[in-house]
C-alpha cells in the first residue's frame, strides 16, 4: 500500500512540489554583465598603466584595501595606500632587468555584481622588447562603495 501512496503522489506531482530542491542563487555566474565586464578590464588597464609609468600612487588608485598577494609562497597584505616606498617597489625589478609589462589575456571566469574573477597572464619587458617572462595570475576585484579595484592577486611571478 505505501507503494502506492508513493507511485500516485509522484504521479500526481505532489512529491516533486514536497521533495524539490531550491533553485541556487546566483552568486557568481559565468554569464558575464557588459557593463561590469567594461568597468573591471577599464580598472586592469588603469592598473597596468601606473605600474609601467612606474606611478605607486596611481598604481595603488587601482587597488581595494586591505589588498592581499599571494606569490612565491607568501601572502602579503598591504593595510592602505601609501604604507610602501615607490623606489623599493619598483627598483628590485628595475635590477632584475624589467622595464614595462602587459597583459597576454585577461578572461573573466566568473562574476557578480561586486566580484570578479579573472585568469590573466602578462608578460614582463626589458627596454630593448627582449622578454623576461610570462606569468600566470588570478586577479579578484571587488565593487566597493561604488568602485571597482584590485582586491587580491595570486601570481606565479616573483
């Protein structure tokens, strides 16, 4: 007889209404906005400018803070603007030989309307074109109070 109860209500829909599950919330899609797809490679293209204009002040307008990097190993955290020496920072990879970046790709895998992310990978320059290297990243940007900025990068550069 349960057997029955069981087959009837299924064929009657009752079950499904009862033992349905949830649509899932649309928290991150891979069906991207136009318009935040616009705003993130705007902030990416800001971001790179400054950082071969080799402007800390500009560079760190791109970002969202606390902004963490994870590379080689190590999560760093930068607090705020202004906490880190424009000659250090780019020095060390003035020595190394760098003199500009860009990007390969920037692909936004997934979004929402105040988080992306988006696997890129860039190249580093020395001034003759010769390259340095290719690097493969994820970058995290986050829409807060109503701006977009870098929040996180993990990289496979130095």
């Amino acid at each position: 007889m349960k057997k029955v109860i069981v087959i009837l209500l299924m064929l009657t829909g009752f079950a499904g209404g009862v033992f349905a599950q949830a649509a899932p919330i649309e928290s991150g899609s891979h069906g991207i906005d136009p318009r935040v797809s616009a705003a993130v490679l705007q902030v990416l293209d800001e971001y790179m400018a400054t950082f071969n204009a080799k402007d800390l002040k500009g560079w760190e307008a791109t970002y969202q803070f606390p902004h963490y990097r994870l590379a080689g190993g190590k999560m760093s955290v930068l607090e705020n603007a202004g906490l880190r020496d424009s000659a250090k920072v780019f020095g060390e990879l003035q020595k190394a030989g760098w003199d500009h970046s860009q990007w390969d790709h920037r692909n936004i895998v997934q979004a929402s309307a105040d988080k992306v992310h988006v696997d890129t990978r860039f190249s580093r320059f020395r001034a003759d074109g010769s390259l340095i290297g290719h690097y493969e990243s994820l970058y995290i940007l986050t829409k807060e109070n109503g701006r977009w900025g870098v929040k996180f990068r993990s990289s496979y550069a130095e």
